[in-house]
C-alpha cells in the first residue's frame, strides 16, 4: 500500500503544529524558553521525516534528492547536535529533562498515532479496533503527561498546562482525521516501479512544474507557520490563551476559505492555478504586514492574528487548490506514459515527504539559529524578536512564498486543458482516437507552454467598465463534439473586447494575419481601419496604434488567435485547416465577419451591420468533409450604447445544398439575424435616450 495525499501539504504541517505549540508551552512553563521546546520537537520531527523519505520512498525519489541524501543527514545531525548537546545549558537541570522527555513522549505518540492511521487505511485494522487502539494511545500519552505535569509544576500551572495538553491533542486529533479521509479517498496499491517510464514522466512539463509548485507550497507553509507561532510564543504571557485563539484563528479561516471554494465548485466558478495565486497573494500579503510590524517593532497581538489568518486562508486556498490540481497531474502523467505508470502514487508520496523535509529543516534551521546564537538569553518581547531575528525567521518564509508564485505561473494547465486531458483519456479508454486533440495536449502537457496569466489580469481589469447584459444565451449549447463558431459584429474595435469579455465559454478568435505575427504591420492595420477615423484623438492616434500593435502581437499569442490571410487563398486554407483542428480539440470559433473594404456598407463602422465577407462559410464545407459534422454557426450582436451582447439562433451548416447557395444561405442568414438585433437594440437605445432627454 502508498499513499497520495490529496492535501498533503497543509495537513502534515498543520498535524505536527499543534504538538509544536505544547512543546513550546511546557518549555515555557518549565525553563521560561519556550523557543527551546519548539526547537527540540522540531529536531524530532526533521528526523521522522527523514527515515520516511529516505527508507521507506526513497528508490521513487529524483535523482538530484538521492544524491543529497548526505549532506541533509549532516546537516540534520549538526542541527541537532546544536540543541541537544552544544546548547550552553547545564543538562543537569531537571526541568530540561522534563522538556526533553516531554518532546520524546509527544514524539513517540505521534508516530504511534500515524502508524495505527495508516494500518486502519490499508484495511489491516477495523475501524472499531483502530478508534479503540487510538483512544488507548491517547489516553496513555495523557495519562503519563497529567503526571509529569502535576508533579513537577505548581497546582494552577500544572491543571492549566494539562488543559492546553488535551486542547492540542484534540486539535492534533482533527488534523489526524482530516488526513485519514484523504488518505481513503486516494490510496493506490502498490505495483512495480518502471524507473524509464517514471522518469520520462518527471520531465513532462506538466508533472515537473507540479512537483517544484507543491514542494514550494509545503516549504513556505511549515516556516510560515513555524514564524508566527514561534513569535507568539516568545511574547505573550498567557501562552494557553494565546494558542487556543491563534489555533481558532487557524481553524475558522481554512474552514471559512474551504466552504467558499466548495460554493464555488458546485457553480463552476473556479479555475484552481486562479484560485491558487489569490491565496498566494493573500499569503504574501499577511507575511507581509508581518515583517513590516516587525521591522517596527510595534506590531499588535491582534494584528499577529489577523496575519495568521491571512496566511492560513490563503494556504487553504494553495492546499485546497493543489488538491484539485492532482487529479489533472495524474492524468497528465498517463497521457505522456501512453497508458497506465506503475509507481506513479508512490512516486507522488515521496515527492511531498521531501518537500515536507525540506520545508522542517529550513525552520529547523532558523530555530536552531535563534537557540544556539543567543545562549539562555532568548527574546521575551515583541521588540527583541523584531531587533534580533525578524530577517532570520520571516525572509525565508516571504522567498518561498514568492517562489511559489513564480511556480505557479510557470504551470501549464488551466482548468480548460485539464477538462481537455480528462476527456481525451476517456476517449482513449473507450478505444476511440482524436490527433487533433493529442497534439494539442501534447503542446500543452509535454512541452514549454504558459497561462495567460496576465491577459485573464487585463480582462479582470476590463469586465467592471465594460459591464455587460447577455441576452439569448439560452442559444448557446455547448457539445464538445461539435462546437460553436460564434459570428459578432465589429464595431471598430468594440465587438472584439465586448466578445472576448463576456462570451459565457472559451473561444478562439479568427485574427488578421498582420495583427498576430509584425507589431509594425498590426499598427498599420489598426491606423487605417480604427484609430484613422477617430479625429477626436487627434496626434495621439499613431502612437496610440504602434502601443497597441505590440499588445497585439503578444496577446493574440497567449489568446490562441488563429491567423486569417485575407486575399491569400493559399495561405487562406492554412486559416480554415487550423480551425478545423482547434474544433477538432472541442474548441469554439470567434469569427468577425464584416468587410471593412465593402463600398455599399462597409463594416468595422461605429454602429449597425456591415456586409460581410462571402468566404468565411467555406469552413464548414472543410469541416463536413474532415469530420462528417455539421457545423453550427451562431450570430450574435454587441452593442456599445446598452452594454448588451445578444445571440441569436444557429444557424446548421446542410451538406445537402449546392455549396455556392449554402454559403449564400448562410451568409444572408446570418446579416438578417444581426441587422434584426442592431435595429432592435437601436431602437430601445434611442427610447432611452428620449426618455432621458425628456426627464431633462
């Protein structure tokens, strides 16, 4: 048996926190240090984690992580030698026996508790044996503990650390179960490892930015949490209180961002690397406030929690994301091997044991830096721990944060190519084929590809001023086997944004050929045909157009624009065999029809509808002789004046007509429909526009 955890990153580190916060209250309690008991757990926990990842997963790790194994393990012994052993405090005081034995029992019942876990998941266990195991486990840990603590520590102190034990156990026990209903939901069998075929899934670009995303995630969330914490406890007298509320803090903004993801999901709302850099942003922002109250020393308990929200929301958020993320890396893994990838979940569990690692050894790190270098002498108050250790404990946790974003930019698949993944795989499974949509995937999954990250920014931008009123969307039925190609007016260059915008499903505009490949020629392009005509911008509008022309160029590239080569009819079947590949895929056409060079009445005009070009319907004559469907063409009007995108009826494609009417059928079809939602849209617009002048 292996695991995958689903969740893996947030609840290992949020399982080991709240131990590491009892560690630091009896520490406190006893020595007046709570920093050292943190540090000593931490030493324990750094090599739990080590044995897990280097015995029990470690023929599935990298390459690069076995040959580091070494040096780790020095470092990890020179780390614990440090505070263990070379810690200037004399190991015949009792009461640092007592913290060392204390961390040894926590430690101990942990690994325990693990264990017994994994059993009752692996069905070696029933669930009636492991709860009653369990409760036998904790009782005993309790049990040893009320006497360690009521005999050495007054009475009040004693009942009160006992009640911060049990509080933590408890907490520790939510974490437990939380990660118990992941590691059901995605335990594999175990199988026999194909070091080839792993490796040739380790360099598909899909698996590798996955991988170096999730191990920036799990290294920034454990020295976040490690950094907060650890000033909490250097600068709050009531350590019980103050714990309780920090792990509440916790607690209520993971459950609160978890039920706004859920609400989300269950309206198709989410696109997880989205959601994934908002809560990366809301974490960098609540680290932060952090280091600047730090850095002037004047930083608030309140302000301390409302950062620790901030920053467990947001690793909610990158967790949760991450989560949905693993399905789709999964089915990448499959589509790059050809079938099945023996391994693959045990390759997966030892990836996040060393992420987890290595995010434990840089706190370790940063907690054995603030024991040994400053002796007994530890900070008691906000202003010392700001004036000694602020870069030493919050640096590291701001670089891997921003690390993560910089992964999570670099990750190629939106939730539009993990549908897409998702979907070829089945059609693979029920023995069928699609080349378009293979190739496509494997552009995308294999090879260097990026997000448009910062076009989606742009729209996000644009949408609040240029709100929108979408009428016949009713028309609109997605069939992946068929898809749409949308026909909107221009209206200068107001059609293309208001489509682009508000268009209720992905689509991929046609393009002119000069606006995708020459910044110099699109400016030309959109001198003569849009900014020309604007008088009203005076000089501004050729300098206007050359910024925009390199806009150009840049975007229609993130946009998939498929370029059309007007008065070309070679380079033309270029334009109409690209789009029948991208409709292949299961992609929807964004076609603007209007021949700006018409004498009658040209198109790209401020208002209204122009003729169009005759030529555009040949692609559904390519696509009836490529695929045996006919395509559904669906004309739709934007209207500047009342902020509405309206669609009409499709319109088939009949492959029974003669082609030069069919294409005339269409063509008229589709004017009659769009010059009937112009006039019908110009006409409430001018009632508005009385009405309006009349209540003047």
């Amino acid at each position: 048996m292996t695991r995958t955890r689903r969740d893996g990153t947030v609840i290992a580190a949020l399982g080991g926190l709240y131990a590491f916060i009892f560690c630091m209250m009896i520490s406190s309690a006893l020595t007046d240090m709570p920093i050292y008991g943190g540090a000593l757990y931490m030493c324990g926990r750094v090599a739990t984690v080590f044995l897990s990842a280097y015995v029990g997963d470690a023929a599935y790790l990298p390459p690069g992580a076995r040959r580091w194994r070494g040096a780790l393990l020095a470092l990890m012994l020179l780390m614990n030698l440090c505070v263990v052993v070379v810690y200037p405090i004399s190991w015949g005081s009792p009461t640092m026996w007592l913290v060392f034995v204390t961390v040894l029992l926590m430690m101990l019942r942990d690994a325990l508790c693990q264990w017994l876990m994994r059993q009752e998941v692996s069905r070696r266990l029933t669930l009636r044996r492991y709860l009653l195991l369990m409760t036998l486990c904790h009782a005993l840990a309790a049990a040893v503990m009320a006497a360690i603590l009521l005999y050495n520590l007054p009475g009040v102190t004693g009942l009160t650390m006992l009640g911060g034990y049990l509080l933590c156990g408890a907490m520790a026990g939510y974490a437990a179960h939380k990660e118990r209903l992941n590691l059901r939901e995605t335990i594999v069998p175990e199988e026999e490892p194909l070091p080839a075929l792993l490796q040739q899934v380790r360099k598909a670009n899909a698996f590798a930015a996955f991988e170096r995303l999730s191990a920036a995630v799990s290294v920034a969330l454990e020295l976040t949490l490690v950094v907060m914490y650890t000033f909490l406890a250097a600068t709050e007298e009531q350590l019980l209180s103050c714990m309780a509320l920090a792990v509440l803090t916790t607690l209520a903004f993971r459950e609160a961002a978890e039920f706004a993801l859920r609400r989300k999901e269950r309206r198709r709302l989410i696109d997880p690397t989205n959601m994934m850099l908002l809560g990366l942003l809301m974490w960098l922002g609540g680290l932060w406030i952090f280091s600047r109250g730090l850095r002037d020393g004047g930083i608030s308990l309140t302000n301390t929690y409302l950062c620790l929200g901030l920053c467990s929301a947001g690793s909610t958020l990158c967790g949760t994301c991450l989560q949905r993320m693993e399905q789709a890396v999964a089915n990448a893994a499959q589509f790059t091997s050809g079938g099945s990838v023996p391994g693959y979940g045990q390759m997966r569990a030892a990836g996040q044991e060393m992420a987890l690692l290595l995010g434990e050894m840089l706190a370790l790190t940063a907690l054995t830096v603030l024991c040994f270098v400053t002796g007994g002498d530890l900070p008691r108050d906000a202003s010392q721990f700001a004036a000694r250790f602020q870069p030493v404990m919050v640096l590291p946790a701001l670089l891997t944060v921003l690390m993560a974003i910089l992964c999570v930019l670099r990750f190629p698949l939106s939730s539009r190519y993990m549908h897409k993944l998702a979907r070829f795989l089945h059609i693979r499974e029920q023995g069928g084929d699609n080349p378009a949509l293979q190739k496509q995937l494997e552009d995308v999954v294999v090879r260097r590809h990026r997000q448009p990250f910062f076009i989606r920014a742009i729209m996000a931008v644009l949408r609040p001023f240029f709100r929108h009123r979408l009428q016949g969307v009713e028309n609109i039925v997605q069939d992946e086997n068929n898809p749409i190609v949308f026909l909107c007016n221009h209206g200068e260059i107001y059609g293309p944004v208001a489509a682009m915008l508000f268009i209720p499903v992905p689509v991929r505009p046609w393009v002119i050929s000069n606006m995708t490949t020459n910044a110099q020629e699109v400016a030309e392009y959109l001198y003569k045909y849009t900014f020309g005509p604007m008088i009203w911008l005076g000089r501004l509008r050729w300098p206007v157009a050359r910024l925009l022309g390199r806009l150009s160029v840049w975007a229609m590239r993130h946009l998939e624009a498929i370029p059309v080569y007007r008065h070309k009819p070679r380079e033309l079947m270029t334009t109409f065999r690209r789009s029948v590949e991208a409709m292949e895929a299961g992609d929807n056409l964004l076609i603007f029809p209007e021949n700006p060079d018409a004498t009658e009445k040209p198109g790209y005009q401020h208002g209204g509808m122009g003729d169009m070009y005759r030529g555009f319907p040949m692609l559904a004559q390519v696509y009836y002789n490529r695929t045996g469907k006919r395509c559904r063409f669906l004309p739709m009007y934007a209207h500047k004046g009342l902020r509405t995108l309206t669609f009409g009826e499709p319109i088939l494609y009949d492959p029974e007509t003669e082609p030069l009417a069919e294409r005339d059928r269409i063509v008229d079809e589709a004017t009659r429909q769009m010059r009937e939602m112009a006039d019908r849209e110009d006409a409430v617009w001018r009632g508005k526009k009385a009405a309006k002048e009349a209540r003047v």
